[in-house]
C-alpha cells in the first residue's frame, strides 16, 4: 500500500545549525526582487527628498522663517527615518529575519519610535504656527519668532521622544508583566519589541491627543481661511487699487501654506492610523496580527517620510526652483544664498 501523504516541507530558519532560531518565510526571486525594489525605492527617495528640502531651507536665506525651521526639522527625522529605520527594515522584512544584532535591533525600534513621536510633535507645532499666522498675519512675527520655534524643535519635539522612546525599549519597560509571551515569541533572528498594555495605552493616547487637537486646529484655521477670503471677494467688488494691499497678500500666503501643511498631517494620519489602532488592539489580543499584514501597516508608515516632499514639490513653485538649483550645482556658487527663489506673485498664487 502506498502511502498518499507526501513528505513535509524543508523549514528554512534564519541561522542554519543553530538552536532555537526563528523560522524564514522564504519568497521565490521574483517577489523578492520586487520586494527589494520597493522598499529600496522608499528608501532612497525619503533619503534624497528629504534633504533636498533641508538644503532648500537652510541654505537660502529667504527661507529663514520660523516655520520654514520647523519643517526643516520635520525634513530631518523623515531624513533619519531613510537612513537608519528604512533600509534595515526592508531586509528583515524580506528576508524574514534580524541580522543585524540583538544591540542594534534595540537602537532600530527605538530609533522607529522616536521619529515617529518626533514627527507627530513637528506636525502639532506647525499646526498651532499656522492658527497664529493666519488668525494675526501682522502681529504672526512677533508671536512666533524663531526662538519659538527652537523650543517646539528642541525641547518638544526631540527631546521628548528621544527620551521617551529610549526609556521603554533600552530599559526593557516594554516587557514587564508579558515575560512568558516574551520568552515564546523569542527566537535568533527575530527582533520583536512587544509593549504591555499600559505602554500601548500611553502610546496610543500620546498620538491620539495631538492628533485630535490637531484636527481641531486645521477646522479652526480653514474656518479663518474660508472667512478671510469672503473678505477678500468683498473688498474687490468695491473701488480700490488694482494692487492688492498687504494684508490681502499675507492672508493668501498664510492660507496656502497652512493648506498645504494640512494636506501633510492628513497623509500622515492616514499612514499611521491603521498601524496605531492596529498596535493597541494588538496588545490586548496577544499580538494576533498575522505577519504580512504587519509588515503592509509598517511600510505604509515609513513611506510617510516619502510624502512631504513631494507635496512640497507640488504645492511650492519656490521649492522647485530649490531643487533645480540644487541639482544643477548652482548651490555651490558663493553667492547662491541670497538667489531670489520666487517672486512675489508666485509666492501667493
């Protein structure tokens, strides 16, 4: 009698010969190669988008505003996301494993969640920036200057996550109370940073809350927008100059750029939300999130960190003409600082 049952499957595992080593989940060249490609693609251009926006404001004086700072510094964690989370993240998601060693898994995840907070607090900041300008476009310098800027910056938003991050993961915060699902879940290969359902309920209400005020901010300020601009179409219908007064003019800019930063903190809230409420329910539920599913919520978050400068590049006639400038090697000429990057009817349109 011949048996009809056929032989198991070979199990791939992460380290050959070594005990208790995590399992691959191996893909056939053609996936992985595509794989690879994608991720690989994000990568570069968080990388490259990103700092073509920090050069575009940093190096050209007339990009010197507080704000200007502030998104900048949003530039440098999206930056850091390309250069330190992106790439490592994209082998142990094709490749099924960690091998990079267990010191650096613990810098990844807290690298991960620090720019991850850092860009939740940037975007907040902006957004209370942006009420301020266009509530008071004249009194708006004198109410955030740049010293107002360098405490959202510093203090705020770097600090704070640095610190925050790296006091649950480095210290093993994370783990206590879930030891035996720990234990289980470890295996060489695997970088796993399981939080208990305390730092998860932290976790989600330190996003939860900036996020709702934010939301709260953005309708208060496309409110002023929609108000100012019945002003504007009122103004015109009367006999006036044919130029726009300067007040007009700093209410139209003000309104663009806080458009466009909320079409930047609506991108994100749809990149991280599902991941979010996927992670707090996760953690009551004993981490049932199949694998793949986990890995499409994360590449969905980092690939956040690719959308700003894109948005920039389609929304700012001025950061087009930055990257030009920049690719073309004219940034390097003496005087290329003080370049005039828009005019003043571009800046408004």
């Amino acid at each position: 009698m011949v048996s009809s049952l056929s032989p198991p499957a070979a199990v791939e595992l992460c380290f050959e010969n070594v005990n208790g080593s995590c399992v691959k989940t191996p893909y056939s060249p053609g996936p992985r190669m595509i794989l690879y490609a994608v991720f690989g693609f994000g990568a570069v251009l968080t990388v490259f988008g990103n700092l073509l926006v920090v050069i575009s404001i940093l190096h050209f004086q007339q990009r010197h505003t507080p704000t200007n700072f502030l998104i900048a510094s949003l530039a440098c964690t999206d930056f850091l996301v390309g250069v330190a989370v992106m790439p490592f993240r994209a082998v142990r998601s094709v490749a099924s494993g960690w091998y990079f060693g267990q010191s650096y898994c613990k810098f990844h995840t807290c690298f991960d969640t620090s720019f991850c907070f850092a860009s939740l607090f940037h975007l907040c900041c902006i957004s209370v920036d942006g009420y301020i300008a266009v509530t008071g476009p004249l009194t708006y310098p004198t109410k955030f200057t740049v010293s107002m800027s360098g405490i959202c910056i510093a203090p705020l938003s770097w600090f704070f996550s640095v610190t925050y991050s790296f006091c649950i993961f480095y210290t093993g915060a994370n783990e206590e109370g879930i030891e035996d699902l720990v234990v289980a879940l470890t295996c060489v290969g695997g970088c796993l940073a399981p939080l208990n359902q305390n730092w998860v309920l932290l976790c989600f209400l330190l996003f939860f809350i900036p996020t709702v005020a934010m939301v709260f901010i953005y309708g208060k300020i496309f409110l002023v927008a929609r108000h100012q601009a019945r002003e504007i179409e009122s103004s015109a219908s009367q006999a006036r100059s044919s130029s726009e007064s300067y007040r007009e003019r700093v209410a139209k800019r003000e309104r663009k750029a806080a458009r466009t930063l909320g079409i930047a903190m609506a991108a994100f809230l749809v990149s991280w939300l599902p991941y979010i409420i996927d992670a707090a329910i996760d953690a009551y539920m004993n981490f049932i999130t199949p694998p793949y599913v986990y890995e499409i919520l994360v590449w969905c978050v980092y690939y956040n960190s690719a959308m700003n400068p894109l948005i920039y590049a389609f929304f700012y006639p001025w950061f087009r003409k930055a990257i030009k400038l920049t690719l073309s090697g004219k940034v390097l000429r003496r005087d290329s600082s003080t370049i005039n990057l828009f005019s003043e009817e571009a800046d408004i349109d």
